[in-house]
C-alpha cells in the first residue's frame, strides 16, 4: 500500500499545532496510525455495506453534514460498525452508524 506523504505530514502538522500538550513526534505517529486506519476503516465498512445488501451511497451523520445533507428526523442506520480511532494514539474504536442516500435531504438554507 502506498501512502499520501503529504497527507501524513499536513494531519501531523495539524495535529501539532491543535495539542500543545504532544511532541511532534507522537503528532507524526497518530498522523501514521490514522493513515493505516484508514485502509482498515474502508474495508470494514465495505464489507458491512455488503453483509446489510445495501448498494445505495451511504455516510454518517457527520458526513452527509459536511456533504451538505441532513438526515431526516426519525431515519434508523441502515448498519453500524467498530472503526479505528487512529488519532488518539492509543487505537481506540469507536461506532459509526450510516444512513443512505434515500435518507437525507438537502440542508435548508436560510
């Protein structure tokens, strides 16, 4: 697997500079464990999105926010899985529920 170099200085560099608390050295190396949970985070998600047989686009709640959706009040996660919290340093997991296409709308613009 090859590995966004750049991608992996700039998340360390942030990391950095948002926790004064962490040497640059354990930002460089969360920076590395987020870049390899990743691959596994995807491939986690891949094969829940097959076993639940859904084949429409799905995200999280978070993630159709950024994308400039909402769910809808009241939706259910078509599935949920464990993910790698690469970032914390210690590969805490955390659990992700996701919602489909068919679940959200566009965000009301006021």
């Amino acid at each position: 697997m090859k590995y966004n170099l750049s991608k992996i200085m700039l998340r360390a560099w942030k990391n950095y500079r948002e926790n004064k608390e962490l040497s640059f050295s354990e930002s460089l190396h969360r920076a590395w464990l987020t870049a390899k949970a990743e691959e596994v985070n995807a491939k986690r998600i891949e094969d829940a999105k097959e076993a639940a047989g859904i084949e429409e686009e799905t995200n999280t709640w978070s993630g159709w926010k950024r994308l400039g959706y909402e769910v809808i009040h009241g939706s259910k996660a078509m599935f949920g899985i464990d993910l790698i919290w690469g970032s914390r340093g210690d590969r805490a997991t955390y659990k992700a529920r996701f919602f489909g296409r068919s679940q959200v709308q566009e965000l009301a613009t006021a």
